[in-house]
C-alpha cells in the first residue's frame, strides 16, 4: 500500500543520524520531527531564525514571538538558539546544516526541482528553497509519486519553473525510495506492498531496478 | 546621543508618496505594527516596499494593499495574501521575488558596504536571467546586488534612547538588517528604557543604525498559524 504523508515522514527519519543539524520544509518534511529515531541527538533549524526547535506548545502557552517558517507557533528546546536572517543563511549556504527536507511539485532524473511556482495559477514565492537546494550537500526530497490524475510528477525534464538545478540525490515518495544519480532514478526501496511494476509506470523519467528491490522497513 | 521621538507621528516623518521603504519580519511575526497603521493613515501611496512577506490581507503590509498604496512588492513568499494575488495576477501590483537568504543578505550588504555579492542561490532558475554568472570552486553563483531603502522601519523588543535595539525570539528575523540598510531608520519598540539600562553585551543592533525610536502604543501581534499540543 502507498504510504500517507506520516509513513513519508517515518521513513525519512530513518535517515537521520546523531549530531546532524537539519532543516525541515513545510508540509510533509515537517512530520519528520515526530519519527525521530531513539538514541540520536537531531537539532532542527528554521530559517526564519531558530536553532533547537522544539514541539508544538500547549495550549495557552503560544508566544506570538516565536514561530517557525512555516509561520506556525512552535518552543525552543533547552540550548536553542535565535539569530537574524541573514545569520540563518549562512548556516544553509556556509553547509553548516548537514540535512535539508523539502517537498516538491516536481524531480527530473537530473535532480533538478520544481516547487514554487505554477504559471497562471500559483505564484507564492520561493522563500527560503532556492537558498536551501542551492547549497545543501545531503537533500531529501518528500513528495508523491503521482498527482491525483495519475501523471508522474518524477520526470524526464521539469516542466514547471525550476527552484534549483542538479541538486536532489534521494526522493522518498509515497512508493519508493529512490536516488538520483548519472542522470537517472535509481530505485532503492519500494513502499510495503507496492510491486515494481507500479512504480516503473509511474515514473516518467529513466529508472535502473535492480533485480531485488526491498520493501521499507517502517 | 537621544534619539527618543514621541510618537509615531513623528517618527515618520519625511515619508512621502514614490519612496522605497525596508520592513521588518516574518510573517506577522517582528513587524512594524504601529508604524504600518499610521502609513495607512498618512495615505502615502506608490510605496516600493522590501519586506520578506506581504501580511495577510486584514493585518501587516496587507492593510496597505488594500488601500493601493504599494506600487511594488520586494519578498521571498507572498502565499497568505488573496488581495496581493489578486493584484499581482492582474498586473496591477508589481513584484520581485527574491530568494529569501538573498533578500537577508542584500539588505545585509546594502548596510555594509557590499555593492553586491555572489551566490549560488537560484542558480539555472528564472531568478539567474539577466544576472552574471561565475564559477567560483566548480561551481556556478550568480550576481545579486545590494538593497537600500529611503527609510527602513523595525520592530525590537527593547531599545534604549540611544536607539541600542534587543529582540525576542524569531522576532528578529529581518529587522537587524534592513535597520542597516535605511538611510533614516526608526525603531519601534515595546519597552523603551535609558541608556545604561541594557547590557552591551547583550545589545542586538547597535543605535549607530537607528535613527529615530519610539515606544509604540499597541501590539496585537497577532499569530498567522496558531499551532498547539494536546497535554496528556
């Protein structure tokens, strides 16, 4: 079965490891703070300023002063720390944040992304992605495979206007882990329950299988 | 060297109709609430205005949207605004979209000195065209050059009459910079107190890039996403 946005967020965690910085985009990338493996020590920076954000707070406990970017209300854990914007961005482009999360509209196969813009129809700002895609060393991309009519969204070539190019190496989807390398999709896990054949028909772009694909663990 | 103004009123003096103005915040979180409030009373129109986000549409920089006043947007994400949408799809409002840490960091160089800076952001975007490009390291940056404004206005938690500014929390996002960046820059504070009273060591934005502070009358600080957690 596919996974919802919780199990693309499970498995991403597993991706985590001790004393990693990481930056969490909105929406599914986000959910990636609930699934923290035990026994690792992550600290989760925002770039509107935080370092050692903590949960949601309690009810009645919210403090118009501190949020995340995604604008939501959030806590400081013990150690945390808040700096300007222009500090936040040289933590993500100087490299000091050894994971960058993000979702996407769309992947090409040579790990160029889409995910700010629709023309006509959608024009919100890129905010702080193209900073975050441009400079990150290790970018995990969280999205579905598919969109609802059933056409891939991991591609030959984008078609939407481009966030950054040549910068994705890991797409987890709601199907399949999957690397991006050589100017391919390499497939790496598939979703517990789905076959290769149903991501190889959802995957516009080039894509290696291997003869033995296993399933996640989540 | 005081440089106390006493009210809003006067701190804004010297705005006028066509000027660039830097605006402090994220979201609605740091912004300049009581100094966007009287804009909208001073009816200043054709207003540039450089400011990571746009407000929503009844609270921040939307309330002057609503009233036309801004000519042209400078911002990274404008996506909790249905009347700056609007007004842009229809061609009525003009917009530059910048990669967030390069708007920090113009604004940035702007205040410092820095005509202008490489980096790899946007690089093979939309945001590349027009822009020179570079390799530096095997790797290509493109060109962004430094912003200014006519006035910068910020928000800070603290300042003293020396204009020394000290923020809370994500509140300080932008303001540090754009407070550099303004060739007159005001601060509005909530709680203003003498000089001597704030820890130097401790002191976010130095007063040489204040020009004008004042303590401002109300804060809403209304909250855009309120977020919570069950107790168990």
């Amino acid at each position: 079965m596919a996974l919802d946005k919780n199990g693309i967020a499970k498995r991403i965690a597993q991706e985590l490891k001790d004393g990693w910085y990481v930056n969490l985009g909105i929406g599914i990338p986000t959910l990636v703070a609930n699934y923290i493996p035990e026994g690792i020590e992550v600290e989760f920076q925002s770039e509107n300023g935080i370092l050692g954000m903590g949960p949601f707070p309690f009810e009645g406990e919210e403090d118009p002063d501190l949020i995340n970017a995604g604008k939501q209300t959030i806590t400081a854990r013990k150690g945390a720390v808040y700096f300007d914007s222009a500090t936040s961005f040289a933590m993500i482009r100087g490299q000091h944040v050894q994971l960058t999360v993000l979702g996407a509209m769309e992947v090409s196969q040579e790990g160029d992304i889409a995910n700010w813009k629709i023309p006509g129809k959608m024009v919100k700002g890129m905010g702080g992605a193209m900073d975050l895609v441009a400079s990150a060393d290790n970018i995990i991309v969280a999205m579905m495979h598919a969109n609802k009519a059933g056409e891939s969204k991991i591609l030959k070539k984008c078609t939407l206007p481009l966030t950054g190019v040549g910068c994705v190496k890991k797409i987890v989807s709601d199907l399949a882990v999957l690397e991006v390398k050589d100017g391919k999709f390499h497939l790496i896990e598939r979703a517990p329950g789905v076959s290769v054949e149903v991501i190889v028909s959802l995957t516009e772009g080039d894509l290696v299988v291997p003869d033995f694909v296993p399933e996640m663990e989540i | 060297m005081n440089k106390v103004v006493n009210n809003v009123e006067e701190a804004l003096k010297g705005i006028q109709d066509g000027m660039t103005l830097m605006l402090g915040g994220f979201g609605l979180c740091g912004i300049p609430e009581n100094s966007i409030a009287q804009l909208v009373k001073m009816g200043i129109k054709d207003l540039t205005c450089i400011s990571n986000n746009a407000g929503v549409d009844d609270f921040g920089l939307g309330l002057l949207l609503q009233q036309r006043q801004i000519k042209k947007m400078v911002s990274s994400y404008v996506g909790e605004n249905a009347e700056f949408e609007r007004q842009m799809l229809s061609g009525e409002l003009e917009v530059d979209l910048i990669p967030q840490g390069s708007l920090a960091e113009r604004c940035r160089a702007g205040g410092a000195g820095i005509p202008a800076f490489f980096t790899p952001a946007g690089y093979g975007t939309e945001v590349a065209e027009g822009k020179e490009v570079r390799i530096f390291n095997g790797k290509p940056h493109i060109l962004e050059t430094a912003l200014t404004a006519d006035f910068s206005i910020v928000k800070a938690w603290k300042g003293d009459t020396e204009g020394n500014l000290v923020f809370k929390g994500t509140a300080r996002n932008f303001n540090p910079m754009m407070a550099m960046a303004g060739r007159i820059t005001i601060a509005e504070v909530e709680e203003l107190v003498p000089a001597g009273e704030l820890d130097p060591n401790f002191i976010h934005t130095p007063g040489i890039f204040i020009q004008r502070i004042f303590k401002g009358e109300k804060f809403e600080k209304r909250i855009e996403q309120r977020t919570v957690r069950q107790r168990n």
